[in-house]
C-alpha cells in the first residue's frame, strides 16, 4: 500500500475516513484511479458521480473525477444530490457504475465514497480489490470526458409518478437536519397531497442545528415537539445523505425501523403472498413474528446496504429494512434504500386508513427493548471482541453470528456487533419483561468488559 493511503478506510461496504488525515486530495485521486481501473478491467466506459453538502465534499469530487478520467473512464457529473439520487442515476443515464461521496450519518469531520457497478453498490472483496489496485499503481492511462446532467427533475417525477397522490391529507412535519433530505422536503410532500412543513431543512454541511442521524432519540426532540405543537399525523427525520428515514407517530414516540419495516411487510404481503422480507441483525424477534402472521417468510441478514441489496436480489425478497432507518423497496421501486420514497409510502399507507400509526401497530406482541447503545472501541480492535464473544457464548447459548454475536436466550436476545463504518460496537437488547431486558443485557456487558475493558453506559 502506498505510504499515503491507510488501508482501514477500505471497509465493509463503502470507503471513509478522516477529512485531510484519511481523505486528503491526494488520497481521493487516488482512490478515483484505482475505481476507475477496475471499471476498466470490467470493460466499462461511463460513470456517475454526486455529493453531498459537507465541506469537503465539492473538493473531493473534484480530486476523484480527476483519477477517474485519468483511467479513460468518461465521467457525469450529477451534481450535490441525496444518495438515492445517485442510485436512481444508475438507471436513467446509460452508466455502468457510479460513486456517491457522503459522509452519510458520521460526524462532519468524517467523509466517504459509496461505490457502485452496475445498479449495486460494492462491498467486501470487491472494495478490497480496488485497495489491491492502488496499493499497486496498476492504473491504466486514459482521457476520459467530464459532462454534467441534472438528474433531479427526472427522479422527483419519477417518485410522484410511483406514489400517486395520497387519499387523504395528512399533517406532517420533516426534520431535515440541514441534510439533503432538505433539498425536496417538504415541497415533495405538499405536490402529493399532505400538509407538511419543515425543521433545519436549509442544507448546510456543518449541521448547525443537530447531527443528521435519527437513530439517535436525542436527535428527535425537536421533531417530537413541532409535531405535538401541530398536532400532526406524524414526524419524519433523515440522516445527513437521506437513505435512513425515522419517524415519530402523533404522539412523539419514536418507530424503529423495524416497526416500519412490519407496517410496510404488511402491505407488500397482501399482493406478494409467501414473499421473503428480509431484516438485519439488530431487529425485534416481533418483527419475524408479523412477518409470518402476514404470510412471509422472514430472513434474518447482515447489516449494511451492500449486503441487504445482494441479499434482496438472491432471493426475490419484494422489501427489506433495517433497524437503522434504511429500507428496501422492490416493490413498486428499484430496490435500494430511498429515505424520501420511503416516507412517502408511509404517508400513502396511512392515507388509504384511517388509522394512526399507533393503532396499526397495537397489535404486535410487545417486547421491551434498548435502543441501539453505541460504545468506543478502536478499529483494530473491535472485530476480535467480537469473535471473543461469539465463541464464549457459543459454549451455554445458541448464537447468530451472521453479523456480530446474537445471543438467543429464548425469552429475549442480546447483540454486540462491529460497526462497519465507526470505531465502535453496537449493542442492542431485547426481552419479554423489562427485568429480563436488564438481566440479559447484564449477561451480555460484563462478558463485554472482561474482554475489552469496554464500559457500557447504564
């Protein structure tokens, strides 16, 4: 590996690091080479790129159509646009690839580069590979041509055309979080039929108001208020590149991904009967159960874009979602994860009810659960914690090590898992009572801290 690259910053399923100590420009034009060299090894000749509003953003664009063109691989440039945007790109402008450049939920010291071939995004060992092209200046010598094409009238059509207008007007209050979910919401939202306003929905890449990342509750506050000023149907938050959707319902509590992810399982269910839903790691053992009572099958997968949307494509699965707020639809869409479709649907769904969000989902068995509780531990660390879990708790219990260690305990589960895209370990846990919820996270922790030395708050 050249001297200037770290090689950490090749991780799961996208690119990031550091601003000017990971990601300097040299770095960047770097990384565009070795992505174009291997678009050119596919025998590939165009590409999209976009970005986001972060600070380093425009620069790194620039720095990475540069390597880019160098290889001979011609270049659109689509401008500062959601990373949905970009996906959408790679299947409206004759591309065979693409790269979106966002720091996506991190904070804003943080940057990063999403890679695409095809309609998909790379992870694993094709992102490895392009780290192994780099570190051997294999790159081959081009002119490639840089266009720029605005792709954003054609993607707002498209998702009015795939939502129609909603049945009922419904009150709605979208936290921006001075993201790019802030560039179309809550216009899009008022041209379909609801009555929405806005929080932070300026785009501002230093997110002065506060981090862009609704997995958070203390980033919901500000929503949970304005919607119980308004008295609105629901609230709706995006992260900083606006393929994570959270929700509030009409009064203030917060609807994890996963309960999203049963409302919409529902519905996709009724014309896709004995369809696969898929789900990640960190999801509720409630969410599996509605899916079966829907008439699914429910397949339990790795967190991470990359994973779920390969996943999704194996097995025909119609819709799938993750704890975190991305969601999946094949159904009626094109299968990556959209904030903005996302939240339309669940507009258009409780607009053909007249439900709220609370009495669709009064029915499901209630399990008492954290949210996702995230602690410190260093890069080179955190995956051998990990593997030290999942082999000691092999020795009483029955574990999921698909994506981290899921401990089954029969009445409740708990889960430490390495962040794929942060210094850190993500645990959650779950239970049927709320004493067992602290027994097993009891469990679970002081296992943790054996290992590691790591401190989990109470």
């Amino acid at each position: 590996m050249t001297d200037e690259v770290n090689p950490r910053i090749f991780r799961q399923y996208d690119v990031r690091g550091l601003v000017d100590q990971d990601l300097t420009d040299e770095v960047v034009e770097l990384l565009g080479k070795g992505y174009g060299a291997y678009m050119v090894d596919l025998g590939h000749e165009r590409v999209s790129v976009g970005h986001d509003a972060r600070v380093s953003s425009p620069r790194f664009r620039d720095a990475l159509t540069k390597g880019i063109l160098s290889t001979g691989i011609d270049v659109i440039d689509i401008g500062m646009v959601p990373t949905p945007t970009l996906y959408f790109s790679l299947f409206r402008l004759g591309v065979q690839g693409g790269v979106m450049i966002t720091g996506s939920h991190n904070p804003p010291e943080f940057n990063g580069f999403k890679l695409a071939v095809g309609h998909t995004t790379l992870y694993g060992p094709e992102i490895q590979r392009i780290r192994e092209i780099i570190e051997a200046a294999r790159f081959p010598k081009g002119r490639g041509t840089l266009t720029d094409q605005d792709v954003r009238p054609d993607y707002l059509s498209t998702l009015k055309d795939r939502i129609g207008p909603f049945d009922r007007e419904l009150r709605v209050v979208v936290d921006a979080g001075n993201g790019m979910g802030g560039m179309f919401c809550p216009e899009l939202l008022r041209d379909l039929g609801a009555e929405a306003s806005g929080l932070y929905c300026e785009v501002d890449g230093t997110f002065p108001n506060h981090h862009p990342d609704p997995t958070v509750p203390e980033y919901l506050t500000d929503l949970i208020a304005e919607v119980a000023k308004q008295e609105a149907d629901l609230g709706m938050a995006y992260d900083g590149d606006c393929d994570r959707l959270g929700v509030v319902d009409e009064h203030g509590n917060i609807i994890w991904g996963d309960q999203l992810l049963i409302l919409f399982s529902r519905e996709v269910l009724e014309r896709r009967p004995g369809a696969t839903i898929i789900f990640e790691v960190k999801c509720s053992q409630a969410l599996s159960e509605e899916i079966e009572k829907a008439g699914g099958v429910p397949l339990m997968w790795r967190t991470g874009h990359s994973f779920i949307k390969a996943k999704m494509k194996e097995v025909d699965a119609p819709l799938a979602g993750e704890m975190s707020g991305h969601l999946f639809f094949a159904d009626e869409y094109f299968g990556y994860d959209d904030a903005l479709y996302a939240s339309l649907r669940l507009v258009r769904l409780l607009s053909r009810s007249d439900k709220t969000i609370g009495e669709m989902l009064a029915d499901v068995p209630r399990y008492f659960s954290t949210p996702e509780i995230r602690v410190d531990c260093p890069d080179e660390e955190k995956f051998q914690v990990v593997s030290d879990l999942v082999a000691y708790f092999k020795q009483q219990y029955e574990v999921v090590d698909i994506d981290g260690a899921r401990v089954l305990f029969g009445d409740g589960w708990g889960l430490v898992r390495a962040s794929n895209t942060q210094p850190v370990l993500v645990l959650r846990f779950e239970a049927r009572t709320p004493e067992r919820l602290e027994e097993i996270k009891r469990i679970i922790v002081s296992r943790l801290s054996e290992v590691s030395g790591v401190q989990v708050p109470e």
